[in-house]
C-alpha cells in the first residue's frame, strides 16, 4: 500500500545532503509519496547546494508528490490545510533550524513549515523534528565560498569567467550559485572552499529543543537517519 508523507525544508546546511540521502532511500525501497513543503530559506539553500534536481527526483510533480516553495504560497499558505484531510501519514521536518525549533516551542505559525506542522498536530498527524541545533557543537557543511588567503586574483579567472550563473565576482553571490561545483574544479590554487565547520550551539536553541520534546504529537530525532528506522516501524 502506497504511503505519503509530507517533507518539510528548511534553511539549514547541516543536515542537508543527508536529510536528501535518506528520503532518496525511502524513494527508492518503498512504495511512497513525498510532497515536499519548502521554507522561504530553503529555496535559497538547496539551489546553494545544488539540490534543486534530487529534490524533484524524490518529488516528481505527481499529485501528493508536489513541492511547494513558500514564496509561491501566498499567506495563508492553503495546502496545509492538506493535513487535516487525511492525506499524509507523516510530517518530517529536516533540518530544521533552530528559528523553526523556536517557533514549534513557542506555538508560532508563521512561516510555510512551521504552519504545517501546527496543522498536522491538529489533524493528528505524527510529526518528526530533525534540529540541527540540539546541544554541545555541530560540524556543519558550508556552501561554496573563496578564501582570500590563497586567491590570486588571476585574470583570466576561471572560475569567474565560466559561471553558469554569472555567480562570481571577488565573491561568490550565494543567491545566485547553484552549487554546481564547476569553480572549484577550475580554479589552479584551490581558492575555492566548500566544506565542514564547528558551529557552538546556543543554550536557547538547545532549551527550545527540550520544550518541543515535551510537545503532544511531535517527536524529536537526532539524525536524518533515524527517518528511515521510523518509517521501517
């Protein structure tokens, strides 16, 4: 029997290229529908890291298989109201930042992913939270950027000058790169970086996360790995 769950984004790198991993898994190994409920910040961040064409592999177009960009929602963002009919078995938020943590502890439905998970604890359905800010320090991924300790500031640029998307200058403009990768390959002194670094979580952010957990309905996961054994049960 096929399932449908619903997949909130929103606009964190970490956890990002994993949370993708697992719901390609899922598309993969079982019958299943995902519609894919995308955050202002999320649109943003997912073409960053060059996502946009897994994302509609896991969402084809199909009906309960749509994304739905938050920009394109109007205000009173009306297919959530989707999860009170019934349609979707779950609800998973991941990543999920730590300003949507604050807002489902605080009862805020504001935004596109924060409005579908209060409409889905209304409508009884289960809601799974994936907090890239839970406690102590996370290694998180960050988009493509240029280290000027090590740019040469050739001319030619490489990098620069065959940008599909005209994304470079002595910067990378993160709202047009779509993390395509072509400059890091181009560039002769490896000025282009892309990678892992340690971000100190906030007490608030990890207080925020203990009051979701007490929360009627949602239940909090570590790891976007920890999808799949949910999904499994």
């Amino acid at each position: 029997m096929t399932k449908t769950i619903a997949w909130g984004i929103t606009g964190a790198g970490h956890f990002l290229g994993s949370s993708f991993r697992i719901f390609k898994q899922l598309k993969s190994e079982y019958d299943v529908r995902v519609s894919t409920f995308l955050s202002s910040a999320a649109e943003e961040v997912v073409r960053m890291y060059g996502l946009e064409k897994e994302m509609e592999i896991i969402s084809c177009g199909g009906y309960l298989e749509e994304i739905f960009p938050e920009t394109c929602q109007g205000k009173s963002w009306p297919k959530t109201g989707r999860f009170l009919l019934d349609k979707y078995e779950a609800l998973v938020v991941s990543p999920a930042t730590s300003n949507t943590v604050s807002k489902i502890a605080h009862g805020t439905a504001d935004s596109l992913v924060s409005n579908a998970v209060a409409q889905a604890v209304k409508g009884n359905v289960p809601v799974y939270v994936v907090p890239v800010d839970i406690a102590g320090v996370v290694i998180s991924e960050l988009p493509y950027g240029i280290a000027r300790e090590l740019c040469r500031k050739c001319e030619p640029c490489p990098p620069r000058d065959n940008c599909p998307n005209n994304a470079i200058t002595d910067q990378i403009d993160l709202l047009k790169c779509d993390g395509c990768g072509i400059c890091k390959e181009l560039c002769n002194f490896n000025a282009i970086k892309g990678g892992p670094v340690e971000l100190k979580v906030r007490d608030i952010d990890a207080k925020n996360v203990d009051i979701i957990r007490e929360l009627e309905g949602i239940t909090v996961l570590e790891r976007p790995e920890a999808i799949k054994a949910i999904f499994e049960k």
